[in-house]
C-alpha cells in the first residue's frame, strides 16, 4: 500500500478551564477538558474519511488540529512523510491544508465582497500578480458554479448555499490537496444539502482531492465517504469501509447512530434505538470504557478497563471487548 497522505498518531488536545479567584487562593490543580483523547488514523490520497459523531465529541477539535489551527498537546501529524510539528515543515504545507467551516455566513466578513476576499487570498499568499487576480477569481468560483455576478456581491446578498460555495471557493483558491469539510451542510436547507455533496464529489474528483468530511447525518456520509471513523466522547471507537461499517456495525454505539438516523417515511416515528442516559462530562470522564454508563451491553470488565482500538478485521478496527460478530 502506499504511504497515506495524513497520518496522525495518538493526537491528545486538552483545553484548561478557567479557575475562579477562590481555586486560584487555594491552589486548587486546574481542571482540562480533553476534546481529543489519542487519536490515530490514516487517510490515503483521493479518498474521502467521514468523522461521525454526537455533538461535542471532539470533531471540530480534531479537524482544526488537522488544519493547524490548533497544535496538540501529544502525538505526531505527519503530511505525505513531512513531520507537521517541524515548523519548517508546517509553514510549508499549511496551504496544503484548507478548511470549509460550519457556518458559512459567520465565516466570511459581512462587509467585504466575494472579489475582496479573494483578492485578499491571493495578496497575502502570492499566489499571483495583480493583474491575473480577477482572471484567477473567475476561475475559482467558475469550478463552484458561480459567475461574474458574484464578484461584486457581500455575503448577506447571497443565499446560504451560495455563501458555502463562496468558502469552497476561498478554499480552492489555495490550490490545496487536503480538504476538511466542517459539517458543511449543517446551516444549510435540505433543498440545498445534495447541490453542495455532489459539488465536493465533483470538485474531489476533478482537482484529486483527498478530504474529511465531519458529520452527524448518517444518510449522507454513507453516500460521500470511503471510510467511517465513529467518535465518542474525543476517542475513535471504530474505524473502517463504509459498506463493512454500514452492513455490519461492530461497536454497539455504531450500531446504534445508524440504526436511529431519521427516516423519510413520516408514519415510523419509533425510538427504539435511541441511546439511553446522558453523554458524561469531558471533565470527569469515566472509569474504563468512555460508553459503558449508555451501552447494552456494558459488563464489570467494560467499567474497570478501557479497550485500545484493535484490528477487527481485514478493513476495520473497533475499541470494544464484546464487538458484534
């Protein structure tokens, strides 16, 4: 097999929380929250990784951490064979690594049109002189299905689904190989949500895209992605093929987020697999399996010992002790 474009080895980020005047007077050890708890994978070029996940289990965290934006406390990044804590390296290769965030109209400024923004890009990175800027431009929104109008608008004159290509577009100006796609289609109408998957299938085939698509709506990762890792509570507790994870969920939490996806049909309303009890707190973690306090079939030995993400079979690997078969 050849070498994986991404590969990222027991990636720890923990966030302090703040200590109020009488924690700091009694020098009380300050508490974290560790949004990313040893985190490994590989993604290979081309392919396109989706990170599932109940909200607030770190899948923001790690996909900022994979874009740079935030450095881990542990573990390695390593880009086609290039070390990313060498800062030499990382300066290199961040252009490499673009990011299309959540919310499209909190991340593009209100007051500077779609050219400025674009200028912006090419300015501050030199990727080309002045005069090819609006031919550039043009270029970039063109492979987003956008035209000459375009330019001179701000993005409260845009619709959602044209600000969110507007943010692929300022993506794609960078000329990246990786791209994370942050829950894209969470702020977006469900008329929109097929028009913007189909346009990154489209864009990731014709630039040779390798990317990572967060999310939570299980119907549509299983359409974009070629591999799956689930995440719970900062930890990824199984990772594989889509058609093996899809067909046959070994870890009981995979199970249980496929099998409670929303159905079209609006006459099956039933509950029947929705996962029972709180998430516990990222401050005080439990002892032992991270989903033992919610899971069917928890035991004394999934309270006491927490299970390392082991190979399952020839295309996946699952953290459980009792992996269905």
């Amino acid at each position: 097999m050849e070498m994986p474009i991404y590969e990222i080895s027991n990636v720890v980020k923990e966030f302090p929380i703040k200590q109020n005047i009488f924690e700091i007077l009694q020098h009380k050890k300050a508490k974290t929250v560790c949004a990313v708890d040893n985190v490994s994978f590989k993604i290979q070029k081309g392919e396109t990784l989706a990170l599932v996940g109940e909200s607030g289990c770190g899948k923001s965290t790690l996909a900022k951490t994979l874009a740079l934006l935030y450095t881990p406390d542990k573990g390695s990044l390593m880009f086609n064979g290039k070390n990313l804590q060498d800062k030499s390296n990382k300066n290199k290769i961040r252009s490499e690594l673009q990011m299309i965030f959540q919310d499209p109209q909190s991340s593009l400024n209100p007051v500077m049109t779609v050219r400025q923004m674009l200028y912006e890009v090419f300015s501050v990175h030199h990727l080309c002189s002045r005069t090819e800027r609006e031919a550039k431009a043009l270029h970039v929104l063109n492979y987003v299905g956008m035209g000459t109008e375009a330019l001179d608008r701000k993005p409260t004159q845009l619709s959602g689904g044209q600000r969110q290509r507007v943010n692929i577009a300022r993506a794609l100006a960078m000329n990246p190989s990786f791209l994370i796609a942050d829950e894209p289609l969470s702020a977006l109408d469900v008329s929109i949500q097929a028009q913007i998957v189909n346009l990154l299938l489209e864009l990731q085939e014709k630039l040779c895209l390798t990317m990572l698509f967060i999310s939570h709506d299980m119907r549509m990762v299983r359409y974009i992605a070629d591999k799956v890792a689930v995440m719970y509570l900062g930890s990824i507790v199984e990772i594989g093929t889509t058609k093996d994870l899809y067909e046959h969920p070994a870890h009981p939490y995979t199970d249980i987020l496929i099998k409670a996806a929303p159905l079209v049909n609006p006459d099956y309303r039933s509950r029947k697999y929705a996962i029972k009890g709180e998430i516990p707190s990222p401050i005080d973690l439990p002892s032992g399996c991270r989903f033992a306090p919610r899971c069917p079939k928890t035991c004394e030995k999934c309270r006491k010992m927490r299970p390392e993400l082991t190979l399952f079979d020839k295309n996946r690997s699952v953290a459980c002790f009792y992996p269905e078969e």
